[in-house]
C-alpha cells in the first residue's frame, strides 16, 4: 500500500499548543493543517487554552475515539479508517499527552511534529527540522515504533510519571525553573533565542545551587554523596536546547545515563560549564556517568527538579526509575 493510500484511511486528531516555543507552536500549525486540507486529508484540530490542557483532550480522545480502534490503529491492513494522534508543540506539550496515554495505561501511538524552544526529543530522534517534511514523513510511515523511555514512581508522593528525555534534581532543576519563568522565557523565544533562556540562568544557577545528600542504588551497588549538585537521569544526551549532558547515551538502547556531578570550589564552576558545553565532561574527574535499567534515588533535602524540561517545584523525594516504551509513527 502506498503511503499516500494508508495516509488517507486515517482520521488525523491534531493537538496544537499555540504558543510553545513563544509562538512557533501555531505557525507550525497553520502549515500542518493546511497540507491536511490541501490533500483532502480527514483531520480534527484541538488547541491547548491552559497549562496541562493537552490531559485533558488526551483524556476526551481517549473515551470518545481512540480506545474504540485500539490495537487497530497499529494494524497496516486496517479496512476501516483509524484514528490517528498527532501533537504540535514541544518536549513539555509531548511529556503531558505521554504521560495521560500512561495514566489510561495504554501504548496508544503517537506521531509529533516539534514545535518548542528545545526541541531534546525530535534532536534525539534526529526528526527533521522542517514541519512539512517532518509531517510527510508521518504520513509515507507504513507502521509506528517501539521508542525506549523512562519512568517514575516517587514513594514519598505517590505519584508517577513517564519522561523521555530528562528528570534532574539540583543545578538542571534550577536552571528550568529560572529559564521558564514566564517573562524571561516569553521575551527570548521571541527573538528565537530559547537556548539562550538556559544558558542566561545558568551562571546564576552555578552559583547559588547548594551541595545536597543522597543515595542512590543500581546495577548491585550503592553510592551515599553528602554533596550532590547535579543529579541527571537521561534517555538521551540533549538538555537545554541541545546541551549534550550525556553524549554517550543513544535513544534507541534500554537503558539510561545517571549523570552526578558533586559540588566544588566556586572557581572550578566554569570549567565545569566548558565541559558540558564543548562534551568534554568525561574528561573531568567532577562527573560520574553510569549505565542503568533501573535505580532507586533518595534525597533528604528539598530540591528544585525538572523533567523533561518543566519544572517539578522543589521536594524530596524517593524514586525508583526505570525503562518503559512508547510507540510512535
């Protein structure tokens, strides 16, 4: 079957968050959805109005359309028209429709076309850059793929989530929550300037992030650090808009980097920074990679905390992460 034949037994449902990547989310829609109407595509368009929006029209989706033709919608031969869930926006509008496909407990595909001011995944996934060719692409794939990411389950808490690029506790968790402070972030990625967002923060970050306890098992052993500054868990090695913090990790393997960093004398702060910007942190005898399927991190101090590059707030927390999957086109 040719891929402009089973592109058109497929009933697009388009989430759009408008202003991910400070607007860049609906100029990429207005290109999308007019190749859908120019080639008679069937398509419905729904658009984020509030933070977290995109749950709930996951949630819609899910109990109106997409769960009556799951598997179905994995199946090349499908008869009938299936549905077929499209996202516009970036790695934080991805995390949350991820995350409520989860909550239903459900591998339901899903196709993306980068919209945001990082963009980590799409690099990660070496998706093109071009909204069009990124959007011909979906429609000539023939059938979704099993994608490795991770998860969460905070024992404090009780909650749990799924991430597929980053979960940082310390310096990275304070750079986001810094760098998605509304004003700043809504002023730079007007320039298109987004990376700049995290690097502006990030001398000030160095700086103020203070060492903190934790232990951390995994692979048999067990790592007790009274001064931890950065602690990064990654899918793969971009953060921030491309800074490569775990270079040697690939998207496509079942495991994941545990990147440590302790802290040190102030003056050794930009040398660190250098390091991580020019990939040379596994020259450094200040960070610590390891290689993992699962592990279980414990801190006994509130932290500030990102994932996938939102803001998590500032807790402590116990946390066994492991690899999971997702499917998308």
């Amino acid at each position: 079957m040719k891929g402009l034949e089973l592109a058109m037994k497929r009933i697009y449902h388009v989430i759009i968050n408008p202003v991910a990547g400070g607007g860049k989310g609906q100029t990429v829609a207005k290109k999308i959805l007019s190749e859908l109407k120019e080639n008679d595509f069937t398509y419905y368009d729904y658009q984020t109005e509030y933070p977290n929006h995109e749950a709930r029209i996951v949630q819609t989706l899910l109990e109106q359309h997409l769960l009556q033709s799951f598997p179905e919608s994995r199946r090349l031969g499908a008869e009938e028209k299936f549905p077929m869930l499209l996202v516009i926006g970036g790695d934080g509008t991805l995390h949350h429709v991820i995350n409520q496909l989860h909550a239903y407990g459900v591998d339901y595909p899903v196709a993306y076309i980068p919209a945001g001011s990082g963009n980590d995944f799409a690099r990660a996934c070496h998706l093109p850059e071009d909204p069009i060719e990124r959007f011909w692409q979906i429609v000539q794939t023939r059938s979704p793929q099993l994608v490795p990411i991770l998860s969460y389950q905070d024992r404090i808490q009780g909650d749990r989530q799924v991430f597929m690029n980053s979960l940082g506790i310390g310096l990275d968790g304070k750079i986001v929550k810094k760098a998605n402070e509304r004003s700043r972030k809504k002023n730079l990625n007007r320039w298109r300037l987004s990376r700049f967002s995290y690097l502006s923060v990030a001398f000030s970050s160095f700086f103020k992030q203070k060492g903190y306890p934790a232990r951390i098992e995994f692979n048999g052993q067990s790592i007790t650090l009274a001064k931890t500054y950065l602690c990064t868990i990654a899918n793969h090695p971009y953060f921030g808009g491309g800074v490569a913090i775990a270079p040697q990790i690939a998207l496509n393997k079942p495991e994941f980097e545990l990147v440590i960093v302790e802290k040190v004398a102030w003056f050794k702060l930009a040398h660190l920074a250098y390091c991580v910007i020019r990939k040379k942190d596994f020259y450094s005898k200040h960070f610590h990679h390891y290689t993992a399927k699962k592990i279980h991190l414990v801190t006994t101090t509130q932290e500030d905390t990102q994932i996938d590059g939102e803001s998590m707030g500032t807790r402590c927390y116990d946390l066994i992460v492991e690899v999971t999957k997702q499917t998308f086109w």
